[in-house]
C-alpha cells in the first residue's frame, strides 16, 4: 500500500516566493500535497479547514509575522510540526523561536533540502499512533533538567571565568540541556555540513553569549523539583543515563568504533530516556503505568497506556528536533535493536542497548535472565555474546562507582 502523503502549508507574504515553491516542488508530489498562503491569517485559515502534517513559514511577515504566526498554530493546532525560514543570520527573533519552532531552514534553501528537512521530521509521525502524544510532544518548550545542573549552569554563566569548557561539561551531563543545545545547532540555519553530536562542541560553536542569552533572557532550560505525587523522578532518570552512557562509552571503546561512532554513543546514553521527562507532561500517566524496582516505568505497561513508550516518544522529539540520525536511531530502538533496519555491523545503537539492558539486569539481584534485558539473537548475529561475562563485571564495577 502506498504510504499517505503528506500534507504541507507553505506561509510566505512573497507571492513569487510561493510561486518559486510551487514551480520546485513538483519532483515531490508523489510524497507531498501542497497549499500557499499569502499571510499568517491566511495560514490560519488554511489550518483550520483541514489537518496539516507541518507549517513551513517566512520569517518576516506584515501584520503577522512567522513567530506569531507559529504561536497561534502551536496553541490551536499543536500537531503541527513546526519549521521556519529565515535569512538573517544576526536576527535575535531567531534565538526568540528557539521554543517554540521545531527547526529554523535558512533563507533561500533549494526544495530539495526544505524536502529532506520535513520530510523526515513527517516521516516520524509514524512513531506515535496517539494524536494526543503527539499534540502534547509538539507543544514541548522546555524539559526537565537536574536541579543542581541548571543552577551550576546559571552561576557559571554569571561568573567573571566563565569559558565553554565549563559550560559543555555542564550541559552535557544533563539530558535536558544536551537535546536543547544540540537542536539548536543542528538547525539547517547555522548551515554547518555535518551534524554536531558534541554538547561541548555545539557550545563553542554558538559562543557564550548566546548560551547566555538563551539561557538567562529566553530560558530554554528549567530546573525542576519533584512533585511528591509523580512516580518518576528526575534524579533517578539522571543517575541511570550517566551510568548507561560510561558503560556504553567502554563498550563503544573496546569494539573499536571510530571517534565519530563513540561522541554518538556518549549522546545517545545522555540522551536515550528523555523520553521519561516527557512523560511528566502526559495527562494520566502516574495512575497507569507502574514502575519496576529500579525505578523505570515497565515498558509493557506504557505500551497499555500509551501505545508506545518512552523511546519512541524520545525518538520522535529529538527527530523533529533535527538531531542527528545516529542518535535518533538508537534512542528509538533501544529497547529493540533488532528493529533496526540494517544492522550487520555493531553501532551506537549495539553499545546502548548492551549498557542499558547490562545496567537494569544487575541492579535487579533477583533477577540476572539476559535474556529479560537484552536482545540475544541480535547480539549474537552480530557475535557478541562471548563478550558479555566481561560486560557483566564491568557492569558491577560502574555500579559500585559515585556517580
Ligand atoms: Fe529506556
Ligand atoms: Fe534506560
């Protein structure tokens, strides 16, 4: 069967910019169905009489100008992906958007890129069967950061010796801030040519100045206390990921991946249960799904509930959010690697999988079954399962470690 096509609203108040669209999008009419609007009321309009899988709209607009517009849309059609274009590199609106646009596409860009960008962002729609998950997804502005990371965050930046180093070491320990940071830099608006996975390096990138502004004035980032209510805390999501990413880092070192494949494993253990933060969003979720020793939600109860679970819902923010393909995979299958589409060679998505599956079956003494935690037949296609008595030692090393 045919997958559906998508649905795509083009906002630009330059009717031969439409035009220039319309005219370069007719290589991309099997994947995609098409309308132009003229303004931000116009848009609106469009919006309202039929469901849009993404908006992508110009910046600068009379009357209603393309952040106007996106806060209208977020807040009436939350399903919405958003995307805008933009040619002015110094604008401070640009930093303004960062909350509230999924990706900034810089101004003018050939079809074919705009294509990929969406495209891709559309395609992972299919992550999530739930409407509701995705309006509430789409809506996300902040996410939860560890208390004491967001104020060491906030007194660095306030401090006479502040350097990038210290920020990027900050920020990269902390979930939250690293898929922020790192959406941020991989907006196609920056225009680097290969895709930044380095909190540290996105820092240095974007200059203090700008993390302070983000920071301080626009506050893309936010502590969070524990509600006493909520079963999940943020702490104990934190205090794993740390654990997952060393171990997979080790893992990544010892099967010889290259620098690039090993900077990919680090992120994607920081990374690989932000989707658990979203979960503190999600109406219902503490009376439903149950959590197992450990502290982790049982994935067979979030799937009850939700119809999928905190890796998808991670996968798919982190996809619309243009962060690299590496780690979007391998936080999406990491529960199921098998999943994966080609996987003849061990990848960021393998040393995930191990850390993570490795860090939950030796917490839980009662219960050390690999075959509970980790997907044998992928691991032994891919001949490692002579590895694993090794990999279980040093699982019990890192536990024994301070985090
Ligand atoms: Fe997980
Ligand atoms: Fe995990």
């Amino acid at each position: 069967m045919k997958p559906q096509k998508h649905m795509i609203l083009f906002v630009d108040d330059d009717p031969l910019v439409l035009r220039g669209f319309q005219r370069s999008l007719d290589d991309f009419s099997d994947d995609w169905e098409t309308e132009f609007a003229v303004s931000g009321k116009e848009g609106l309009e469009c919006l309202s009489k039929r469901a849009f899988d993404a908006v992508i709209t110009d910046m600068h607009m009379p009357s209603m100008d393309g952040i106007q517009l996106l806060e209208e849309v977020s807040r009436c059609h939350p399903g919405v992906i958003r995307f805008v274009l933009s040619g002015n590199t110094s604008d401070a609106q640009i930093l303004k958007s960062t909350h509230l646009v999924h990706q900034i596409i810089p101004k003018p860009s050939e079809m074919e890129k705009i294509y990929k960008i969406v495209e891709r962002a559309c395609r992972l729609r299919g992550l999530l069967s739930d409407p509701m998950l995705l309006q509430i997804i789409n809506s996300i502005r902040t996410l939860p950061s560890v208390p004491r990371l967001y104020q060491q965050l906030l007194e660095q930046l306030q401090s006479e010796t502040v350097s990038s180093q210290s920020i990027g070491k900050i920020i990269s320990q902390d979930t939250a801030m690293t898929a922020k940071i790192l959406q941020l830099v991989n907006s196609a608006f920056f225009g680097i040519s290969e895709p930044v996975s380095s909190p540290q390096k996105a820092v240095a990138f974007l200059g203090i100045n700008t993390i302070k502004s983000l920071a301080l004035g626009i506050q893309i980032f936010s502590g969070y206390q524990n509600q006493s209510d909520f079963p999940l805390s943020v702490d104990v999501v934190w205090k794993h990921s740390l654990q997952v990413t060393k171990l997979a880092y080790t893992i990544a070192c010892q099967l010889k991946f290259n620098a690039q494949e090993i900077e990919d494993t680090r992120v994607a253990g920081v990374l690989h249960d932000i989707g658990q933060l979203l979960s503190f969003q999600i109406p219902g979720y503490s009376q439903h799904v149950r959590l197992n020793k450990n502290g982790q939600p049982v994935l067979g109860t979030e799937y009850e509930f939700l119809g999928t679970s905190h890796a998808e819902m991670g996968g798919y923010l982190l996809g619309i959010w243009g962060l690299p393909n590496p780690i979007v995979e391998a936080v999406t299958l990491h529960h199921f690697p098998g999943l994966q589409a080609d996987s003849s060679q061990p990848d960021p998505l393998t040393a995930l999988h191990l850390a993570n599956g490795l860090i939950n079956m030796c917490q839980n003494e009662q219960e050390e079954t690999p075959e509970a935690y980790l997907d044998l037949p992928y691991l032994q296609k891919l001949g490692l399962l002579n590895h694993l008595a090794d990999w279980v030692t040093l699982t019990h090393k890192i536990l024994a470690e301070p985090v």
